[in-house]
C-alpha cells in the first residue's frame, strides 16, 4: 500500500497496479473503493462494467496533474498522450481533496 500525496498533504491510500493484468482489471468488480488507485503506464480509461463513477487524474512522468475528468460507468476517457499514470478514485473524491490540473503529486511507500 502507497499513499498519495501532495504538498507534504496525504490525500489517500493508492493502490498500484503497474502490471498489465492488474491494470486490465482495474476497479472492475468493486462496488466502490475507499482511497484511489493508480494504473501505470496508463494513457487512457474506460469505465465499461462498472458499477460506480469515477475521478480519473492523467499525470505525467513527474506527478504533474495534466487533466480530470469524471467518468460515469460505461463511458470511455480521452486519450491523454503526455499521460505517464492515472489515479482513479470514486466520483466526488478530487472535490474533496480539491485536486487540480498542475497539482504534483507523490506516491510514497
């Protein structure tokens, strides 16, 4: 388990997925999820047989938040070519942690 920060702020707990299978599933089968995960390398998403809405954060190689969008199940993401990383969590949650384009954020172990 990592954590995602910014700005010395953790804002949750993260997942990685950064093997292919782990990315090809994703959140798929959740019912929600408490925190965010970050699928590496990811330059797009898809929220096909999902069973909730998510936030999705494109960041580049330095944690540089590029785009955010909100994607509701069955719905597919722009590509973002510059994108290194996402960070997915459950609709509502960038709102709270007030998260923003040129945000950088920090996984730390």
């Amino acid at each position: 388990m990592s954590w995602l920060v910014r700005d010395g702020d953790v804002l949750a707990a993260t997942e990685i997925a950064d093997r292919a299978r782990d990315r090809r599933r994703g959140l798929l089968g959740r019912d929600g999820i408490e925190g965010a995960i970050v699928l590496r390398p990811c330059r797009h998403v898809h929220t096909f047989g999902m069973r909730f809405g998510i936030d999705v954060a494109f960041c580049d190689e330095d944690g540089v938040v590029l785009r955010t969008v909100t994607l509701s199940p069955w719905r597919m993401s722009p590509v973002v070519l510059r994108s290194a990383f996402v960070v997915e969590a459950e609709a509502g949650a960038f709102d709270r942690w007030r998260l923003r384009t040129g945000d950088c954020l920090e996984l730390r172990a």
